[in-house]
C-alpha cells in the first residue's frame, strides 16, 4: 500500500511532466501565453504534493506518539472511495486546465472544458470533505476502541 | 488488501481513458468536427426563390443586391494588370512593400467606384465552425483580384459575423469591438454592448467582423502602446483594414515570428494605419492567418507553425476583379 509519501512524490512528478509540457507547448507558441498552461503544474503541485506532504508529516508526528498498530491501522482505514473521487477530480481540473490553455493560445473556447474543470472541481470537494469525514470518525473509532480493527 | 489495490489501479485506469477521451472529443470539437454549417449558396437561393427578386428588403435581400453589383460592376472593364497594380473602370489596386521597425508589410491602397465590390468570402462558400480553405483557395473560389484573411468568425461561437449582406450569428461578445460596412461603404467601429446585430442589419450594415480591436477612429488611434489581442504580448504577423474616404481603403498585412520581419504590435500596426491616412482601421485575424493575396498570389510570407505556409481560415475580405 502506498504511503503518503509516495503519494507526495508521485503528484510531484506529475506537477514536474506539467511543467515539461509547458514549456514544449510556450516554444511553439509564438509567444501567445495562457494562465492555464504556464501554471499547469501548480494543480497537482498545491493540490495533489501539498496536502500529501502535509500527511505525510502528520502521519510521521502521530508514529512518534502512538503504537505502530494504531499507524497502520490508520493507513488501511484510508476512504478509499473518497481519495479515488478527490484523484480523479483532481485529474480533470488538471487536464481541464491543459485544454483550456490549448484552446486559449489558439484563441478559442470550449464549453466542453469549462463543463470537465466544473465536474472535476465538484468531485474534487466531494471527495476531499467525504475523506476528512470518513478520516474523522474512523480516528475516533480507533483512539476509542480497544482493539483497533487491524486485519 | 489486494482487492483495495486492484480496484485502485482499475479506477485510474478508467479515469485516465476517460479523460483521454473527453479531452480527445474536447479538441476534435473545438479544431476539427464542422459545426453549424449554413450554406452560403443556399442562403442565396432562398432569397431568390422566397421573393422572386433580389430585393425584398431583408437582409437576405441584400446578399443578392450585393453580389449582383458586384458582377455587374466587373463586367465590360478594360482591364490593366500589373506585378502590383490592377486598374479596372470601377478598381483601382496598387500593392506597395515597405519596412517598418524590422518588420515587412504589405500595403493594398484600395479606390473602388462602387462600395458593393468590397466584399466578403467563404470558406467552402458556407458559413459555420470548423469550415476552412487557405485565403487563397478562397479568393480563388469567388474570383478575387485582391484578398486577405478575416475575422476567423469560426474559431469563436461569439460575435456578430455579417457577410455580404447575411446575418449569420447575432449573438453578442460582451465587450467586442466590431467593424461595420454600410452598403455605401462607409466603416465604424462599434461596440457589440451598445447595439445589436439585429440594429446594425436595420441601418443598412453588409458586413460586420468580429475581431479587433479597432485601431484608428476618426483618425485618431485608439490602441494603447501596450495593448494585445487576448494573452499575446508580443509582435505578430498582422493583418488590418481602413478607409481612407468614400470609396477609397486600405488593406495591409505584415510579416511576423521570422529572422527577416519581427512583426508588429497593435500600436505599431495603428501607427502604420494613421500614417496612411486612415480615418477608421480595424485590426483583423493575425498570427498564421495573416495572407494577402493579389492576382491568385500570396504576396506575403504567412506563418503556419514554424515554417512559411499559408493556415486555412473562416473568411476573407476581398475585391471582386
């Protein structure tokens, strides 16, 4: 199972490729700039490597003060639903994002991007508040519980 | 555990396709899948065979009016051509080349006897999204003397688009600076905020294009030196018309994104109109679709992609020879 650092270093590369298309797209674009496509990679980056690093460094600091078990249990207890919504919202902001930039530099619009950015974005808040909800009750069950449900 | 990471991996797996796909139909949409195509032929023969006449007082009216002066006009001209003239009993055409701050431009000094010869081209002679032919295969098509690129309507699903008299879209761009021409030629550069379509068609408009911005009114330039068409901040191939009086107009296209002519700016390009004499001058379609075409030549060097080639477009303007 992957740790949250291995989530954080993944949505950094993700936000590392972002900014490689950029830069191939912004030489062939005869100086014609978008929002959209320079600041490509901060989607993953602030939305994706930030609240992963965040956990990360959350997860280490609760290691520090409580059994291994109750850390494990805590990583198996991930919403998996709710991070799967979150990712995948999270994906379609991020290449609603690269169209809009491509259609921008070309100077044009698409209803069907800024439909792809609202559907993502809902996801991306359904799933990140299911997650912290999901997150909140299963801590309480484990620091409340005797025997933690560890498989 | 396994299963947890089994269902991760398929949920990615159909997300990535998803978005592949979406994103594949997004631009095949936006660049590629014609939409909303009307038939410029059709439109016409509607015309004739709802009024029996040309004239019925519409606008639709007005398409036959148009493009029957028009042939009118041309016919039975002794007619003189040039490398860079063309001289006609109704047209008179005289192309010159300058340099202007590291970039080449092409001058169309335009007399005209008759207003209704300034007229507009279709790609595919048919109004829609996603419709495109070269400028030159269009001047081609109408039996253009001289031509350049529009307003590339087609990349946009806002701003009035007027042709020859047919109001083919009325919905508005917000705050889109238009070009008008009257049918007796005379051009302004209006606000799509302050009138529509449906006003410009009453007070006898025969085409409206939407790009812009303007450049020049009342022979005052009303660009600012730092102004851009939408994100480009930078010199570009451009492409621009104005009038100078009644009758008398002004086409001109620049080279641009190439060693041998940087290109112009907005401010340059409104420069460049003031200095010619423009009253009104409006800035068109640019980048790779800048073209002009004389005599079934490109004259200029347009940029499609990094190499000189012409880019198919929505539209021209053109001079019926």
């Amino acid at each position: 199972m992957s740790t949250y650092r291995d989530k954080f270093i993944k949505y950094l590369a993700v936000s590392v490729f972002c900014l490689l298309i950029y830069l191939v797209y912004n030489h062939f674009s005869h100086g014609v700039h978008s929002p959209y496509m320079t600041y490509l990679f901060a989607w993953p980056l602030i939305l994706g490597a930030l609240p992963s690093l965040l956990l990360t460094i959350r997860e280490r600091a609760f290691r520090r003060h409580a059994c291994a078990s109750k850390t494990a249990a805590r990583r198996q207890d991930e919403p998996v639903i709710a991070a799967g919504l979150y990712r995948t919202g999270l994906a379609a902001v991020t290449v609603s994002s690269l169209l809009r930039g491509i259609l921008e530099i070309a100077g044009t619009s698409s209803v069907y991007q800024s439909r792809l950015m609202w559907v993502g974005a809902g996801l991306m808040v359904i799933g990140g508040v299911s997650w912290m909800l999901a997150r909140r009750s299963r801590s309480k069950n484990i620091i409340y519980s005797k025997r933690p449900n560890v498989q | 555990m396994r299963k947890k990471e089994k269902k991760r991996s398929w949920w990615g797996i159909a997300t990535a396709v998803t978005l592949a796909a979406y994103s594949a139909f997004t631009l095949l949409d936006a660049f590629v899948i014609p939409k909303n195509v009307i038939s410029a032929e059709a439109v016409t023969q509607t015309v004739y065979a709802g009024t029996g006449e040309e004239d019925d007082g519409t606008a639709s009216g007005s398409v036959s009016n148009v493009e029957k002066n028009a042939s009118d006009s041309s016919n039975d001209s002794e007619i003189v051509i040039t490398d860079n003239s063309y001289t006609s009993d109704d047209v008179e055409i005289t192309i010159t080349e300058m340099t202007v701050d590291d970039s080449r431009v092409y001058v169309a000094d335009i007399q005209l006897s008759d207003p209704s010869l300034l007229l507009s081209g279709l790609a595919d002679n048919s109004f829609g999204q996603n419709v495109t032919e070269t400028t030159s295969e269009i001047a081609s098509d109408v039996g253009a003397i001289l031509a350049i690129n529009g307003d590339f309507y087609g990349f946009r699903d806002s701003g009035y688009v007027m042709r020859n008299g047919y109001l083919y879209r009325s919905t508005g761009g917000g705050d889109q600076e238009d070009l008008v021409v009257y049918s007796d030629g005379t051009m302004e550069i209006i606000n799509e905020s302050d009138v529509t379509a449906e006003e410009l068609q009453a007070a006898g408009a025969t085409q409206i294009y939407s790009f812009g911005p303007g450049l020049v009114d009342d022979g005052e330039i009303i660009v600012g030196p730092n102004d851009e068409v939408d994100q480009a901040m930078t010199s570009n191939p451009r492409t621009a018309i104005g009038q100078i009086s009644d009758g008398h107009y002004v086409c001109v296209v620049s080279d641009g994104r190439t060693n041998e002519s940087e290109g112009l700016t907005l401010y340059q390009l409104a420069s460049v109109m003031q200095d010619l004499g423009c009253t009104v001058a409006y800035n068109l379609d640019g980048g790779g679709s800048s073209t002009m075409v004389f005599n079934g030549e490109v004259i200029n060097n347009p940029t499609s992609g990094h190499g000189i080639k012409e880019r198919s477009v929505s539209d021209i303007v053109y001079i019926q020879g």
